[in-house]
C-alpha cells in the first residue's frame, strides 16, 4: 500500500515543509490536514476521502478549508471527517466560522467511537494521547500489514503497547535532545525519545515528522542521534512516497 507525505513540518509551513497531513491515495484515507492538505487535489486517486483528525490545532486542521473546490466540483463524491467531538465541534465552531471561511464544505462529520472500518479488509483505532488541549493517535491494521501516526504528544508516553510491532511508526518530532525541557513543557517529543519508544515497541520503520519549521535544514533532529538507538528511522520529506 502507498502511503504520501503531504506535509512533515509542525507549528506554520516554511519553504521547504508544509504542515501535518499524511495520505493514502488509493483508499482514499488522509491522516489530519494540515497546510500540506492542499495537494490532496493532484495525489489522490479514490473518489472519496476520510479524514482523521488527531486534534483542532490549526497546523493540523486548516487544510479542511482547502478541499472545498474538488468537493463542489465533483472530483470527490464524499468527504468524511472523523475526530473526537471536542476536535470536531472546535472546527466547525471557529476554523469554518462564517466569519473566517464564509462557504461551509458539505462534510459529512463522525465523532469517534470504537474502531471504523477501512478499505480492503481493514480497520483503524484509536487512543488518548497527553497535549495541551487534547490529541488522539491511530493505528490502522490490515492482514498482513500496519501503521501508526502519532503526533502532538511527549514520548515515550503511554502509547507503547497501541504500537508495538506495526510496520510503519509516523512519529512527531519537534525538538532535538538539547530542548528535551521544551518538548516536555509543550507536549511534544524529542529525538532519543521517539527513538526508545520506537524501539521498546519493536516496530519496523520509523518515519520522523512535524519538525521544528525554524530548522529547515537536512538534520533538524539529530538523526545520528535516533539511529544509535533505533536504525530504521527516516525524516520524511514533503511528498515522500513510501510502500509498506
């Protein structure tokens, strides 16, 4: 299956990353919609598309807005937004606001509850993650193969075992070990770690993303660092492509 990066940065784009939003173009199913949700449009390749929202933040919702033409054009048939419902009602309460964004998108909304259904034989769940004002991680299985998304929250968390063994973990993170004192005071993480949690959940890839947009260099996070300790990581890149 073809999973694409849309956006890998945290907190506002610079030029060279958007913000969160990961995409699976085949099946139609996108991992919150952040600045990079835009290129939704020119990726994917099903004629519907669900949304799951880890939380309101703006770095991770404001791409909701973006898709209001395909919808009224026909080039989608459907858009789903799933979340929790504080998530929810704080998207259509104040991001699609007459106020901010005067056309509301016909989005069908589900607050989440247990697990959904996916294509292809799959399901996805769900847990409660620790960040100021709330987020939710996801795990998505099918026969055979899995992944995780996790962002927005400080590793290694609690989280271990909702991971533990999937063949791709999408993990946040903001800060290199030297602002390990910021992570922990914003909810976020720092690299060695994701790497540890990566490793106690013996997971088989990791993919680093939401990093800090005031680095848009080609190490913001120490990479050296996390590969010590766990040395299937990536930094994923914007439009990144990878199969698993």
């Amino acid at each position: 299956m073809q999973l694409v990066f849309l956006g890998t940065g945290g907190y506002h784009p610079n030029e060279r990353r958007h913000t969160a939003s990961v995409l699976l173009p085949d099946i139609g199913i996108a991992l919150d919609a952040g600045t990079g949700f835009f290129r939704v449009q020119n990726t994917i390749r099903a004629s519907t598309l669900d949304v799951f929202l880890t939380h309101a933040h703006l770095d991770h919702v404001c791409g909701l807005t973006y898709v209001l033409v395909p919808l009224l054009r026909g080039d989608l048939e459907r858009v789903r937004v799933f979340g929790t419902a504080d998530t929810l009602q704080a998207v259509r309460t104040h991001l699609l606001a007459r106020e901010l964004f005067p056309v509301e998108p016909e989005f069908e909304w589900h607050t989440l509850h247990g697990s959904i259904p996916l294509p292809s034989g799959g399901k996805l769940t769900w847990i409660s993650l620790d960040h100021p004002g709330g987020s939710v991680g996801f795990r998505l299985d099918w026969p055979g193969k899995s992944l995780a998304y996790i962002t927005d929250t400080s590793a290694p968390g609690h989280y271990a075992d909702f991971v533990r063994g999937v063949d791709v973990l999408i993990h946040e993170c903001y800060f290199p070990d030297e602002m390990n004192d910021w992570a922990e005071k914003t909810g976020h993480s720092s690299s060695s770690n994701v790497a540890m949690l990566a490793k106690s959940a013996d997971v088989r890839r990791l993919y680093i993303v939401h990093v800090d947009p005031q680095r848009p260099d080609d190490d913001p996070v120490g990479l050296d660092s996390i590969r010590a300790i766990f040395a299937n990581t990536e930094l994923a890149e914007d439009l990144m492509e990878i199969e698993f």
